[in-house]
C-alpha cells in the first residue's frame, strides 16, 4: 500500500521485440470455423494491441495472408510441427522468412495425437457431426448460422493445398494427422534452428530436464504448456512446472507460460513465478466468435485493463518488479 505510483508500464519485451502488454495469442487451428475472417482477424488485432501473434500450421489463412492483416507493423510467429515430410518444413521455413514473421515457434508434445475425450462427447469432428445438440445451438445463433456458414467461403487449411491429395477439409485434417511423427528427436529440433536461423521458441516443454536441454541446443524462449490439456491425460498445469523451469533455465532463455489463462492475474501470477509474458488461445477464438474483429480486440483490452489495475492494487510499477513475495501459495 501506499506505494506513490505516477504511472503502471505493463509492457514487456519477449525473442527481441517490445510489445505492449505481457499477453501473445497462442497458434490455434481453423479459426475461419468460429468466424469468416479466421486468422487474419486475430493477427490485425495483436498488431493493434502492440502484441504478438502466432499461426497456425493447420490455419484456415495462409503464411502471406496472415502476414498482410497483420501489416507491416504487426509481429508475426509461425508455430511449426516435425513433420514425417521434411520438405514440408523447409517450405514453410522459407515462405516465412519472406513474409517477414520474426520467430518460429516448434510444438513438440504432439508425438501422436491426444485421445481428446471431450471431441468424442461434443460430437465434434471433421466433417461436423449433425447432434440434437448441434441443430439446438445453431438455431440459437442464426445470425452466425448465416453470416459464417451458409455464405462464407469455404474453409480450407491453404498451408498444406499443394501436399494434400484433396483440398477437402477433412481429407487436409487427416492429411495433418498422418504428417505427427513420434519418431522425432532432438537432433530434429537442432536441424530446424540451423535452417531458420532466427528466434526460435520451443512449446510442450513440461520438465526442468527438457528445459535445460533445449536451451543447450540453441532456443531463445521455452514456452511451458501442456497443449490446452488436450494431449497427456493427467500431465500437470502449466502453472505447477513454472518454478522449477524457470530455474532450470536460469536466465538463459526466456520463460512463457501457455495454458489456463483466462484473466489478467493469471498474467501478473505467471510473471511473479518468473515467466517474461503468456500465451493464450481460447479467450482469442470467444471473442472473435461473438464479436467478430471488435471482439477479438476487446479480449486485449480488458486483459490490459486487469493488468493494469492490479498491479497499482499490489504497489507495482513496472512487470520486473514483481516476484514470489506477491504470491501467497496454497500447499
């Protein structure tokens, strides 16, 4: 209390580059399935924010296209699998090098693809399973039954049209699916950073020992996730591993935190434990969903604004400021 503060700076910088708030929009695929305008509306809005945004491999829009939305200002990381085709990869690597994104960012915790229960109660699936359920929420939402699926253009995943055998939705998601390599290796991930040859993020990472051992081999930034609790049945919340990865890391590489965040003190808690700045994803795809690009941006501001205000409530004025002390932990 009474901590005589004149300003708040919730600013931070993250691979080499200031954004304006500690939050980056996590990479998730298809978003022209919750909205028309798919990614491209979510990568202008992180420009917009002063923010930072990662597509997808399994987009709905493709590198250069996302890219342009984004602008010339905006900041662009593009989330990369090992793929079976290795050719894949190096396609990918140089469209982005051309389209200026500034970082890759390479998933590893999807070896084989997770047994998501949670699909096989919701009916969800590729192509869109027709349930009671289903036909009740679309006649709830008859404007966006209307607006981004009776006249929208189709969905596609442009990022893999000249891999896949058809450019059928599904027939790509399978493509996808036959691509996941369990096979892969560190010495994998080593070849990748040597072809990019710029700010490399590693995402999945769970262990102290995994953190240290990506560091070793090169990676700026270790991004602790657990892919949305959607892969490892049981494995652990982000938020549990921070610590000890953190200090596995020593300030070698920076710390973000993917996973749960839903709030503005899930941020400010994150970066007391020693994370640089969060990711997330969900909260993105709502907002676009409900309130088309505005929504997209209101996400950011009222995380900004959480952010804000608290940290003045805990006497802060600055994100480095804050550490353990500030966090009462429940054993």
């Amino acid at each position: 209390m009474l901590a005589g503060l004149d300003s708040v700076d919730i600013g931070t910088e993250v691979m080499g580059r200031r954004i304006d708030l500690p939050l980056i929009v996590s990479p998730t695929g298809i978003v022209a399935l919750f909205r028309r305008e798919g990614e491209g509306a979510l990568a202008a809005a992180a420009a917009r924010a002063g923010s930072i945004y990662t597509l997808s491999t399994g987009a709905s829009t493709s590198i250069e296209d996302a890219a342009a939305a984004a602008g010339p200002d905006g900041a662009m990381w593009f989330q990369i699998y090992v793929w079976r085709d290795r050719s894949l990869i190096g396609e990918y690597i140089c469209r982005c090098r051309e389209a200026g994104y500034k970082a890759l960012c390479l998933t590893v915790d999807v070896p084989v693809l997770g047994k998501r229960e949670r699909d096989f109660r919701n009916h969800f699936g590729l192509p869109l399973k027709v349930s009671p359920q289903l036909v009740f929420d679309v006649l709830r939402h008859p404007a966006w039954f209307w607006r981004d699926y009776l006249t929208a253009p189709k969905v596609s995943i442009p990022n893999i049209e000249n891999s896949a055998v058809s450019k059928d939705l599904t027939t790509m998601s399978k493509f996808i699916d036959s691509q996941f390599d369990p096979s892969v290796s560190w010495d994998d991930a080593a070849w990748m950073i040597e072809e990019w040859g710029g700010p490399f993020a590693i995402k999945g990472v769970l262990c102290a020992e995994d953190a240290r051992r990506a560091v070793d081999l090169g990676f700026g930034a270790i991004i602790v996730s657990n892919h949305g609790g959607r892969q490892l049945d049981q494995a652990p919340a982000p938020i549990d591993v921070l610590p000890e990865i953190v200090e596995a890391v020593d300030g070698r590489a920076e710390v973000i935190l993917d996973g749960g965040v839903r709030r503005g003190t899930d941020i400010l808690k994150a970066i007391a434990l020693g994370a640089k700045a969060c990711m997330t994803g969900r909260p993105f795809l709502f907002g676009l969903a409900g309130g088309g690009p505005a929504g997209a941006d209101r996400v950011f501001q009222i995380v900004g604004d959480e952010i804000r205000r608290n940290m003045t409530l805990v006497g802060v004025s600055k994100l480095a400021d804050l550490g353990p002390q500030h966090l009462r932990v429940r054993a």
